[in-house]
C-alpha cells in the first residue's frame, strides 16, 4: 500500500516520467482541456458531479506527493470584465493550500493567453480536469527536484 496520498494509478504513472520543468495542469471544469494542452501531455477527466473535486484538492494532493518548483494560475486580462472584481476568491484558498503543504512557494498569476502558451509547451506532461465551478481557477504546476 502506498504511504502517499495520491492513489490514482494514471496519475501516479504519468507523473513518474515527468521530471525537472515538466509541467501539470490542473484545470476548472471551464477549461477547454481538449484543445488547449502541449503535444506530450495526457488527459484525465476527474469530474464527478459539479464541483467534486475541486482545483484545491487536487493542488493538495499534489503538492503532498511532488517536488514543485512554481504554482501559476491563469491571470485575469485587464481588459475582461471579471479583473474589475480584483483577484478571484479562490486564489486565497489556494495560497492557504500552498502554506498548509508547508512548500515555500507563491502563487504567480500568468495573463491568459500567456497561460495557454505555456500549457501548449513540450513540457506539458498532463492535465488533470476537474469539475471546479471557480471562475478562473486553473493552476500550473512546475515540477522540481528531488534531492534526498
């Protein structure tokens, strides 16, 4: 039995042949999953029902189980409407998700359509869709190091 908490087989599988840079998208459920990933990535649907999981449940799980060298999430243009609301809630309980891991990261937004730029990279190695119903709530993840 596995001592980690991350137990999906496929993603366990996936991530073991990721190393340094490669990167992990964990997307809302209003990611456009199928079409918006790198040419070396793979796709799981985790959807359940509405919400269930979440982006920050799997963001904790992850990071109880990874190396992660950056946390990005996909940043609001100035010009949509949404970035009159400052920043989304969400990013909140992902910064508590960070701190809670005990990893020494920050979260750094990325603009958009810079955003969709890095998924589509050779680095993208999966992309993992839930069925969060938070406005902008897709988290890049960098993998790094291991080194004990």
């Amino acid at each position: 039995m596995l001592k980690t908490t991350l137990l999906h087989p496929d993603i366990l599988r996936i991530v073991a042949r990721g190393g340094h840079h490669s990167t992990i998208l964990i997307a809302d459920g209003n990611y456009p999953a199928a079409t918006k990933k790198g040419p070396n990535a793979e796709l799981l649907c985790l959807q359940l029902t509405p919400g269930v999981p979440t982006v920050a449940q799997v963001l904790r799980t992850l990071l109880s189980a990874l190396p992660i060298d950056h946390v990005n999430t996909m940043g609001i243009p100035p010009d949509d409407p949404y970035a009159q609301h400052g920043e989304p809630p969400v990013w909140a309980e992902y910064r508590s998700v960070i701190a809670g891991s005990g990893a020494k990261l920050t979260l750094d937004p990325i603009l958009k359509w810079d955003f969709y730029k890095q998924v589509e990279s050779p680095d993208h190695i999966l992309t993992i869709q839930t069925a969060d119903q938070a406005l902008w709530a897709n988290v890049l993840l960098s993998i790094g190091c291991r080194v004990d």
